[in-house]
C-alpha cells in the first residue's frame, strides 16, 4: 500500500488544481489494469501447472523471506551485534 499512497501522492502533487482529480483516476486505471492483466495471466498459468507446483510458488515468496530474516539474524549474530528479539 505505500506505493500506491505514494503514487497517487505524487499524481496530486504534479497536477495542478484542474487536472488532480483526472490525475488520481489515471492511477487508479493504472492499478486496476495491472492488476487485472496479472490475475489473468496468473490464472491462465495455474490451469496449466500441476496443484502441487501451484502450491509450492505460492509458499516460496513466504519462506524466502523467512529464509532473509533468520539469515540477517544469523549474520548479526556472527558479527558481534546485538539482536534483539521483537516478543
């Protein structure tokens, strides 16, 4: 969500008082369409892959960034800093 604020952030600031409502929309179009094209193409994908592949791509994002914060808290505790645990 913070690009998208960001994006129309700065749609509103670029335009000028006239145009911020039509600038607004344009990123709103332009975020629908991307949206859109992905969940087709993700859709015409998933009907050709097996559930098992399906699955596994959709767990990867998720313990690939598992993976990234317990390798950072691996590293830091090599090193010699401090890591604090968030409870």
């Amino acid at each position: 969500a913070p690009a998208l604020t960001t994006a129309y952030l700065i749609a509103d600031e670029s335009a000028d008082a006239a145009r911020r409502t039509r600038a607004g929309a344009w990123v709103n179009t332009a975020f629908n369409a991307g949206s859109s094209g992905g969940t087709a193409a993700v859709g015409l994908l998933v009907d050709r892959l097996p559930l098992a592949l399906c699955c596994a791509v959709a767990a990867a994002p998720a313990l690939l960034c598992a993976a990234a914060v317990l390798g950072t808290g691996v590293l830091r505790a090599r090193a010699g800093t401090e890591v604090v645990d968030a409870v």
